[in-house]
C-alpha cells in the first residue's frame, strides 16, 4: 500500500497549474495512451484514486474510474453523503485523511475554494474534477479534440457561444491564451467572461471560425435562474444558419449533457460537424495522461 511520501505534491487545480510545454506534454502523451491502452494497463498498479463528488456527473465518474482501472489502479467513489465536506470535516483534514490511504485525489465540488483547501497541505495530487470557477479537465480534452480533427493548435480561431461567464469557458480561455489560439466569447450582457476578446454578436464571433463551442444555458447551480437565462439566451443558440459563418470545415464541441432545442439544435449536434462524443471520449485519454503525469 501507500508509503507516505513528504515531498510536495504537483495538483492540477487551475489550467494556470500547467506551462505550455507541460499542457503539450500531457497532449502527446494522451495520443500515446489512446493508441497503445495495453502499453500503459499496468503502469499505476496499485495505486489508488479516491474521488470526490458533490456535484452528480456521468462523464467525470466513468472517465476517471474507468480511466484509473485501465492503468492497472483502483478508484473509490465517494459521494455528497460519504464526506459532507466541511460540514463533518474541513478540506484540510479530509486531505490529511485521503494522503495517507490513496494515491490521488480527484474532487468535483460547488466551490473552488474547497478545491483550494483540499490541495493546500496535501501531499498527494489533487485534480479539479469541476468547480464553479473552472473545468480543466474538460478544457483539456476539449483542445485534445482540436489538436486531432485540426492537427494544430496555433492561430486557430475558437467561438464560444451563450454562458462565458462559466467554468468552461473560463478554463478555454485560459488554455487558448496559453497555447496561442485566438478565443472569442459571445454572450449577452450580464455573462460575460471578462478575460479578452468578447461580443455581444454570436454571429461576429462564429465568423471564420476553426471550432464552435457551447454549453448548457442552466448549469448546476443555476436552477433558480432557468425562467430568466431561456429569455435571455435563444439569440445565442447554436444552429444551422449560425454554423454556416464559421469555416466549412469547421467542428462543433459541447461538453454534454446537452439540452437539445435550447443551446443547440439536433441538426447542428447531430450533423457531420459535431465532435461531442470524441470530446467525451477524450474525457478517458486526457485524464489517464494528467494522473500519470502528476505521479511520475
């Protein structure tokens, strides 16, 4: 089991964890474990994973479980009633708890602090599963998707359309500035992402574009305002007549569950330009790449 380690862990928290070369090292790594899965099945061997959820997902659990379990380790789903994070216990204690049982931690929490606290005296990694300030790992396969239907990333053109003010966007953002590939959000007053290049117009922002990205209008969390975001957003659905400004080899990414007829219709998310289940499918190769760079 576990030999408990003091040197000081690396954690994936933010898409700002990682440098550029470090982003691109994990990426060709991932295309390595997607190609050659049996080269890679025993390389954690018993190593575990506890994961962490507060928030419900079925691309974060089965990716990473299934993820972990084809990398020769182990995961151990514990659940919003299994912790009660900072109400039985604070994330520091619970981290204290974690290091000296498992190898990694992987949380998707509410609040991005929690991650923040989890990951402050830890000396395992610990992974952003999703927070309410970013999605890293999402945002990850999501520029893995690129590299292989586009084979670059550098000067490409990415629109994202409706909530920019959410953690995906955000996480975007970041990794396009970081990889250099032009980033354009379009979204109505009030959902802003307030980090460069942004738009009111969805159609100035999906104009030429390489890629097209959306995501749900009613995140979790956002229950309370669904009346008010399904006035405020149809201008920014993604559809046939919207996709046609961008280039005609252009790819359509959502990082699902997708509300169909809402943020998008089903002749754009079905069509010959959606990539939304290999973007998921890129969820499994993305994630084993950052575990394994992190516990090298």
């Amino acid at each position: 089991m576990l030999l408990f380690a003091m040197k000081k862990a690396r954690h994936f928290i933010s898409i700002n964890d990682l440098t550029a070369s470090e982003t691109k090292k994990i990426f060709n790594l991932a295309l390595r474990v997607k190609k050659n899965p049996q080269k890679y099945s025993q390389v954690l061997k018993d190593k575990t994973l506890a994961m962490i959820f507060e928030k419900p997902s079925l691309r974060t659990r089965v990716s990473f479980e299934a993820g972990m379990t084809q990398l020769g380790g182990h995961a151990i789903y514990l659940g919003p009633n299994d912790i009660q994070m900072g109400v039985r216990e604070t994330p520091g204690d619970i981290a204290r708890n974690l290091e000296r049982m498992v190898d990694i931690i992987m949380a998707r929490v509410f609040e991005h602090q929690k991650l923040t606290d989890l990951s402050k005296d830890a000396k395992i990694p610990v992974i952003n599963g999703l927070s309410d300030l970013e999605h890293p790992c999402q945002a990850m396969a999501d520029i893995l998707t690129v590299l292989e239907k586009k084979k670059k990333l550098n000067g490409l053109k990415i629109a994202f359309v409706g909530d920019c003010k959410n953690n995906v966007a955000r996480s975007l953002a970041l990794i396009c500035a970081k990889l250099k590939i032009n980033f354009v959000c379009a979204s109505p007053k009030g959902y802003e992402l307030k980090m460069g290049n942004e738009t009111r117009d969805p159609k100035e922002a999906v104009k030429n574009a390489d890629v097209v990205v959306t995501d749900t209008w009613v995140s979790m969390g956002d229950e309370k305002e669904k009346g008010k975001r399904l006035k405020v957003f149809p201008p920014y659905q993604v559809n046939l007549e919207l996709i046609k400004l961008a280039k005609k080899n252009a790819i359509f990414m959502h990082c699902l569950p997708a509300y169909r007829g809402h943020e998008v219709t089903n002749e754009v998310i079905d069509g010959p330009q959606s990539v939304v289940f290999d973007e998921a499918e890129n969820r499994l190769h993305v994630q084993k790449a950052i575990m394994l760079f992190l516990t090298k």
